[in-house]
C-alpha cells in the first residue's frame, strides 16, 4: 500500500484541495488522465482521513476482484455520492449505480 504512487499532498490535508477544487470536479476524466499519465495505471489520491486506490485497467480491476475472495470487502462510494449530488447535480440525473443499492439501485439500472 505504500508503494503506491501519489502526490505529495499537504501534511493532514493530502491532496484535498486539488481534488475538491471546481474545475477537477467538473472536468474529472481530465483530472484522473493527469494522474495515470504522471504514475501510471494505479496511483493513490490521499485524503484527510482515507486514502482512494485508483485501478484504471479492466485487467488490474479484474486480478484485485478475482483475489479477493466469495465475500470481497468493497468500499463505499460516499465521496463519489456526496460529489455527485451536492456539486455535479446537473450534470447527473443520479448519484449512480455504485452509491446506492436496493429498490434505487434497480430503478437507475432499469433506465
């Protein structure tokens, strides 16, 4: 886990405030194209109390998934959710199959 390539971030804050900031918001393919060409296909975006593991290859997404057991621990997508209501709103007529689940996850996935 700490091999993992990022930026330096600041001390508490990582890297935050890039990844908060308007424009990384809005035009976040471009955000992440920035990140994999500067370290590669896996890289790490450290926030103040977790850090985000970025696996941008269906081959790599593939080997972390088939290793993790029948019962694999995913993590929550709540940035994302949060990120997406709260901010990318109209742009996104949902939040998105990954931040939620049940009769909601359903209704999008029926669309």
């Amino acid at each position: 886990f700490s091999q993992i390539p990022s930026r330096r971030g600041l001390p508490f804050l990582g890297n935050a405030l890039e990844f908060g900031k308007k424009e990384n918001l809005i035009n976040a393919i471009d955000f992440y194209k920035g990140y994999i060409k500067e370290f590669g296909p896996i890289f790490k975006i450290k926030l103040p109390n977790y850090d985000i593991i970025c696996v941008t290859t269906a081959e790599d997404s593939k080997k972390l998934y088939n290793s993790d057991g029948k019962q694999p621990k995913i993590g929550t997508f709540e940035l994302m959710d949060r990120v997406r209501r709260d901010h990318l709103g109209h742009i996104y007529p949902s939040t998105g199959l990954l931040t939620v689940s049940g009769d909601e996850w359903q209704r999008i996935r029926s669309l």
